[in-house]
C-alpha cells in the first residue's frame, strides 16, 4: 500500500511546479511542467473513458430490474451507438448525429429552463426584504432599457444601460470575482498543502 | 438562423430533431416522457463525450508514443498510471488508483492557483487601485466625474468584499467601531450583490428566452419543410 | 383506487402517476439525497431520513418523548393528521398551533429534558440481538430518544423494520446535536412552504409558452427594431473589418450544444465575414460536446468562400490544454501542424465563443495571462456580467453578449417584440406571486 506521505508530497511538488512555471521562465522547469499537463491531459482522458465505462456497467446492471429496463435499454443504444459513430474515421455520422440529434436535444433541454426561472419568478419575485426587490428592480430596469421603446421614450435609457452596466455590476462582480478569486486560491492551497489532497483522491 | 438547415440536411435528419425537440417540450407536462429524453441525452452526450476523448486524446498520443516511443516516453508512462484507475475496484491493488488521481487533483490545484493569482486577483486588484483626484483624470466635469466613478468603483469592490468578509466575521466579537463598519460596508455590499445578481437574472432571463424562441423558430420552419418533402 | 400522498387526488388502482399532479404513486425521491426509493418506503435507503414527514410528526418531534412501548396504538394513528399537500403547502395554515419556528426552536432543547416517562404509541425501539447495530447507542453514548412517528394512515404504509428504526434514529439523534438532519428537515419544510401548485405550474408554463409564440405573430410590429452602430453587433462588425489579413485569427467554439442557438448565428456571421475577407482562420475547442462546432459552422458557408486557408485544430482539453497552448502549439494539439503557424504567439487576435464562465476564465487566466495577444469574447447574455470587469481592467479586448450581436436582422426585430413580452410576463408573474404571497398571509 502506497504511503499516504509519500502521496501529498508527491501532490505537494506536482502542484508547486505548476505554479512556478506559470511565473518562472526556467527551461528545466518548463520542460518538466510541459510533461505534467502532457500526463493531465492523458489522465484526464482515462478519467473521462473510466466514467463512460462505469456509466455502461451501471446501465447493464439496471437491465436486471424490470423497472429500470426500458430507460437503461435507451441509454445503452444510444451511447453504444454515438460512441461508434463517433470513433468510426467516416465523420458524416458523426455530424449527422451531432447536428440531428445532440443539438436539438441540449438546446431544448436548456431552453425548457426558462419555464422553470419563470416558475421560480413567480415564487420569489415577492418584495420581500430590500434586497430581493433590489434584485427584482434590477433585473426589470435591464430588460425594460434594453428594449428599443425605451430609447425612444428618452435617450436617458441608452445611457443608463451603459453606466449600470460599466458602474455598479460591473464593480460588483468585480468584488465578487476577488472574493471567489480569494475562495479559489486558499482551497487550492489547502489542496496542495495535503489538507484535502488524500480525501478528494478516495472520493 | 435556423441551424439545422445550413448544410442540405435529410428528411430524416429533419425529422429527427423535430421529433426530438417536441418530445423535450412534452416532457415538460408528462413525466415518462420527460425520462424518456432524459435518457436519450444521457446516452447520446455520455456517447459522444467518450469518442471524442478517445479521438482526439487518447489514440492521437498512443499513435505518437508508439511512432516514436523515445522522443515521446512520458506518453507511455502517463498512459500506464492512467491505467491505474481502471483497478480501483480490484481488491489489492486499489491503491494504485490514487496515484494518477493526486496528479490530476494537484496539477488542478496548481492550475487553479496560478491562473487565479496571475489573472484575477493581481489585474483586477490593480484596476480597482485608482487616484479619487479629479486632477489625475484632467480639469473641470470630465475629471470630477471620473473621479466619481473612481469613488462608486471602490465603494462598491469593497463593499461587496465586505459583504463576504461579514458573514464570515458577524458575531465574533469585534470591536465595536469596526464591527459598524464592517456591518455597514456588508450591507451595501448585499445591496451591490443583489444588484449584479439582478444583472445575471435578466441575462439567464434573456439566454433561455432567446433558446426558446430559437427552438420554436426551428420548429416553425422545419415541420412545413418536413411536410413539403415527405410530399403530404 | 389508489390515493395520491402527495395531492390526494383519486386514481385508478395501479395508476402509476398521479393523474392530477403528475407525481410518481410507486416511487419517490428522497428529499434530502435525492436517491428514488419506493413510495413504501418510510426512511431512504441511501441516506436513511424520513422520507414522509407530516405536520404531525413535526409537532411530535417537537414536544413529545420517547419510546418504548409495545405497538403502535390503531386508534392515534387513524387519529392522525394528513400528510402536507402541494395545495397545502403551508403548514402554519394547517397547524397553527405548531409554527414551524418553534418546531426548530424547540428541537434545539437538549436531549435530556425529554421525559422517559410519558406515554407512547409509537414502535418500539429494541434493537434485536442479531443485529449488528443493537448496541450502536451504548458505542455512541446517545440518550434514548423516540424516533419520529409516521404517517401510518398515509397509502402503502409499512411499519419499519428494525434495522430501518436503528439508522433513522442514529440520524436523528446526530440531527439533533449536529446539522444534517435539521437543515435537511428545515430546507424540506421550506421547499414545501414555497413549492407552486399543479395549477399555479400550469398556467405559468402556459404563459411562459404564449411569451414565446407572441413574437412570431407579432412580427416586430409592436416595437421597432432600432439597430443603430453603437449596438453590440455594430461593434463586433467594426472589430472585424479591421482584422488584419496576413496573420491569422484563432477561433474557439467554446459553447456547448445548448447553446447553439444563441451563440451559433453570431458564429456563422463573423466566421463569414473574415472568409469574405481572406483572412486566415484556425479554428478549435476546449469543450467536448463542441469539438464538431467548427464543423457544422464551417459546412455553412458558402463553397467559393472556402478557398481561403482554414485549418481546425481540434479539441484540447479545458484548463490544461490553454496552458499548453499558451506555451506550446505542437503540445495542446500534437497531431496538428500548421504552416501559417508555430505557436499561438503568430496569431493577431483570439475570438472565444463561450458560454461558461469557468472556460471564459481559463482563457484570460490560463492564456491571456500568459501570452500578449488581443482576446476578444463573444458569451452567452447569461455570463456577460461577470465578465465585464475583465474588459474594464484591459484583459479582454472586446466583450458582447450573444443576444445583443444576433446579426439576424428578422430575429433582431422579432427580439425587440419578445424582449417586451418577456418583461411583461415577468412583472405580470412577480405581481402574481406578490398577491398570492399576501393573500396567503391574510389567510393565515
């Protein structure tokens, strides 16, 4: 069994080299950070294919119960089937069921959200506190001057679209993006620092 | 506009997709067939996502190292650890599978790391660095308005800060001085998040509403196209 | 027939969804994990909480004792209160002597100021010699403690077993002291309180529908469509009328299929524009479910625009293929040579469709961080705020959102008419769930 030590360092020294050759120029360094993105990438692919295949094995599992069956007969065709489609050197297939096929359905599913946000509208557009009906006023105000009758009600609206867009949101998602910004770094270094390195790994 | 038309599709390939797209719609109000799609995607995107993997990562560098297995050894090495993830469920010798796991979870890490400080916090700490004096922006209205927004840009960066930093701090027995402080700067800065939340809620509005009408769009032209060409 | 719990309509014996709410009759989602369990079920068999919680075991929980006695008595359980409906969400409505406040405030009381000795009509809690968490009490030193009381009226009910009554009581004793049982109950009492009805969720996708089908009778008739070059689309054509045409442009279709149909006719018109031109293009994605985006846009152009020098370069993979690419162009995409090209550095300019923000950021933090080129972005209407601080600091060179550049002029005048029926109906839904939101409150 592998040290969990010898693990987090091993994470440790992957991750500094990372780091230190986004803001050194060292060709050493580079050269070695150029061969673990290289084994990254390669992984990552593993990764993706180990989860396709689990995804397949669930599924045929699935085909046991009499319940299940029918939904995991569809889900198994239909990946079998893109998959080949998708390896197979001839790319008409593979566009025809890119174009045909995953394009309608992921936009569909995407454009039935709006359904839902409207749904939650009517939940929660109550003005209920300041900053809910901050948050109400705000996106109203947006979609009314963005609207060409309003530019021509007043050219005030032009302007006002302009100055909330450069003024106030985008200084607010500044502070926002910093705040994230600063979230981001301290788990990374957590991360690297071993904190959370062996748990993420078991998951 | 209408996507699927650009390139002479088939009836079939028309066909499909309209299909397709209404039973998505109909999903909304039935259930089974809601799953039924669900399942479809699944599949189909689970499908597609592993092709293209195995494409245009897997087997373009296998090609390399084994063209060249000196010049390209690290392939070779990297593609054995990644075989280590397939032994996570075999009994002693699991523990192989942490290993590529910690180098995608560290080099992850790493990436996140650098790129947050080299491309958000030092450019946008220094864009929210600026002189509140009119006289650094020129003379008269132009300068005293850019120093106004100087003003609103710090307000509301720190203040939105602050809003992060009081919830984290609130009740934690603060002097009091800067315990009003904090409080007042993290209630403007939940106003300022609730205005930029505003800003997101319109957009996603506007994203899906404008995916909607593309898809009935799509609809509207592809079914009487449908019609024409089967010849009903 | 068989009754729905969770609306109470009637239905055919057998009847595997509900006919008026649509909800499944045989299985459920638990509302804690999410993992499907039968509608039999009283706990969840992934994470062992109370899948069917009703105001009275609430109250129960609240105020009342423990355990032990023999068998459930018949006659409380017929007693007892119907389980919460979508039409009675409120649960103050219903039990206003027990406010969901104070059901969580008062299971904050410590353990031991419970009564051992009350009466109790609910199951008993022995664990059986056999089973191998019987004395998990004794290991964990947890105060005895009634598990909650079920909806024994409720349809399908089954008494737990054993084994179910150890877990669900270990769950609820660490609930009590810790988290995850009380915010799993409160954000459950919450969903419950705040959930439509079957008829509210009717005629709001109804409207949402008839928002969608308005502009395509309307026709732009209702607004009119004011283009004027300040607009969105009127800056991206500017920007690419300047391209220079000896060096060429690195396109990556970073959107994913779902929104193609934002992001795809913007694509197509500027993919367009700078073949017109003849200026070189490369093409590629960090996205998966676009690697065959520039394929589909590039079958789209005309046949005697394709003479210019087009070469796609493939997929490569997020975060980690910008890195590489931001040093190596043979290393993000090794199968790929190009003769224009060497490296990324050669190009005059980077165009990112995106649609996420995750990828819009790895590409200023992970590329444009690291490489002294242009980046240029055209995203989603649902990310563009986020990104605007990235074009005031000068990291991005030009920033627009995909709705605001459509270059199609019939959905430009279509939109200016949708974008007017999707604020009415979003003030029409805000006032709706405002009216219904205080008439609830007077009700109550």
């Amino acid at each position: 069994m592998i040290k969990k030590r010898i693990l987090v360092i091993l994470g440790l020294i992957c991750g500094l080299i990372i780091v230190a050759d986004m803001f050194l120029s060292i060709p050493w360094l580079d050269e070695i950070g150029h061969i673990l993105l290289e084994g990254t990438i390669i992984i990552g692919g593993m990764a993706v294919l180990a989860g396709v295949i689990n995804l397949l094995y669930h599924n045929a599992e699935r085909l046991e119960e009499k319940s299940s069956r029918p939904g995991a007969i569809i889900t198994l065709i239909c990946l079998l089937g893109t998959f080949v489609m998708g390896v197979l050197p001839n790319a008409s297939t593979r566009l025809w069921t890119y174009e045909y096929v995953l394009i309608p359905l992921q936009s569909t599913f995407t454009a039935i959200l709006i359904f839902y946000v409207m749904e939650t509208a009517f939940l929660h557009f109550h003005t209920k506190g300041i900053e809910a009906a901050l948050m109400l006023g705000t996106c109203l105000v947006l979609l009314f001057i963005q609207l060409p009758i309003s530019a021509s009600i007043s050219p005030i609206f032009v302007s006002l679209r302009q100055w909330l867009y450069a003024s106030p949101i985008a200084y607010g998602a500044r502070g926002i993006l910093i705040g994230t910004a600063i979230g981001v770094a301290t788990s990374s270094i957590r991360l690297l620092a071993g904190k959370n390195t062996i748990a993420e790994a078991e998951e | 506009m209408l996507i699927t038309l650009t390139t002479e599709p088939g009836t079939i390939g028309l066909i499909v997709a309209c299909a397709l797209t209404i039973l998505v719609l109909i999903g909304l109000i039935n259930r089974k067939v809601s799953l039924f799609s669900q399942h479809i995607l699944v599949g189909i995107t689970a499908g597609y996502v592993g092709a293209v993997v195995w494409r245009q990562v897997l087997i373009t560098r296998l090609a390399l190292f084994l063209q060249e297995p000196a010049a390209y050894w690290y392939y070779g090495v990297f593609i054995l650890i990644g075989l280590a993830l397939f032994v996570r469920t075999t009994p002693g010798i699991s523990g192989l599978a942490r290993i590529p796991l910690i180098l995608l979870v560290s080099v992850g890490a790493g990436l996140a790391l650098g790129g947050t400080l080299s491309g958000t916090l030092l450019p946008q700490t220094e864009a929210t660095i600026k002189s509140l004096s009119p006289d650094a922006y020129g003379s008269g209205l132009s300068g005293t308005s850019f120093a106004l927004d100087a003003v609103i840009m710090i307000l509301c960066t720190i203040s939105t800060l602050a809003a992060f930093h009081y919830i984290s701090l609130h009740g934690r027995g603060l002097p009091n001085a800067l315990e009003r402080i904090s409080s007042g700067l993290g209630r403007m800065g939940k106003a300022v998040i609730a205005i930029v939340l505003g800003a997101l809620l319109s957009g996603a509005l506007l994203t899906f509403y404008t995916l909607l009408l593309e898809r009935i769009d799509f609809l509207t032209v592809g079914i009487p196209l449908i019609i024409e060409q089967v010849g009903l | 027939m068989t009754i729905c719990p969770f609306c109470q309509a009637s239905n055919k014996p057998g009847a595997e969804q509900c006919k008026s709410c649509g909800r499944h009759l045989t299985t459920m989602q638990c509302p804690h994990c999410g993992a499907t369990n039968s509608i039999q079920d009283l706990y969840c068999v992934s994470c062992f909480s109370l899948l069917h919680p009703t105001a009275e075991t609430e109250k129960a929980l609240a105020a009342s004792p423990k355990v032990i006695s023999a068998e459930p008595d018949q006659t409380e359980e017929k007693a007892s209160e119907p389980e919460l409906t979508d039409d009675q969400t409120d649960k103050q409505a219903m039990h206003p002597a027990a406010p969901i406040e104070d059901d969580f405030a008062q299971e904050q009381l410590p353990i031991t100021s419970i009564s051992s000795t009350e009466e109790s009509s609910w199951p008993q809690l022995v664990p059986s010699p056999d089973d191998e968490l019987g004395n998990i009490d004794d290991i964990l030193d947890i105060n005895t403690r009634t598990m909650e009381q079920p909806d024994s009226s409720a349809p399908g009910y089954r008494r737990p077993t054993s084994r179910e009554n150890q877990l669900a009581r270990l769950w609820q004793q660490i609930g009590i002291k810790h988290a995850p049982m009380d915010e799993g109950r409160h954000n459950l009492s919450e969903s419950q309180e705040k959930r439509t009805t079957p008829r509210q969720r009717f005629l709001i996708y109804i409207l949402t529908f008839a928002l969608a089908l308005l502009p395509f009778l309307t026709k732009g008739q209702i607004t009119d469509a004011l283009t004027t070059d300040e607009s969105a689309s009127g800056l991206l054509a500017s920007e690419l009328a300047i391209v220079p045409t000896d060096q060429p442009v690195l396109i990556s279709f970073d959107y994913d299929a779902s929104y193609a149909g934002e992001l795809l006719p913007v694509a197509k018109n500027v993919l367009n524009t700078l073949v017109v031109r003849q200026v070189p293009v490369l093409t590629m994605t960090t996205r998966t479910t676009a690697a065959d985006m520039s394929a589909l846009v590039l079958s789209s152009l005309e046949a005697d625009t394709l003479s210019v020098e087009w070469t796609d370069l493939g997929y490569t993979p997020g975060q980690t293929g910008l890195r590489l690419l931001a040093q190596s162009w043979q290393a993000a995409f090794p199968l790929c040579t190009t003769e224009s090209t060497q490296n990324a550095t050669q190009v005059s300019r980077v165009l990112v469709f995106s649609d996420s923000l995750e990828t819009s950021l790895a590409w200023i933090e992970l590329f444009g961080s690291q490489v002294d080129i242009p980046i240029q972005m055209v995203v989603t209407e649902r990310i563009y705020p986020l990104l605007l601080p990235y074009e005031d600091s000068g990291q991005l060179d030009l920033l627009v959102s995909g709705v605001s550049a459509t270059p199609d002029e019939e959905s430009q005048i279509r939109g200016s008419d949708a974008s007017l029926f999707l604020l009415v109906g979003v003030l029409v839904l805000a006032i709706w769930g405002t009216w219904t939101k205080s008439h609830e409150s007077v009700g109550r």
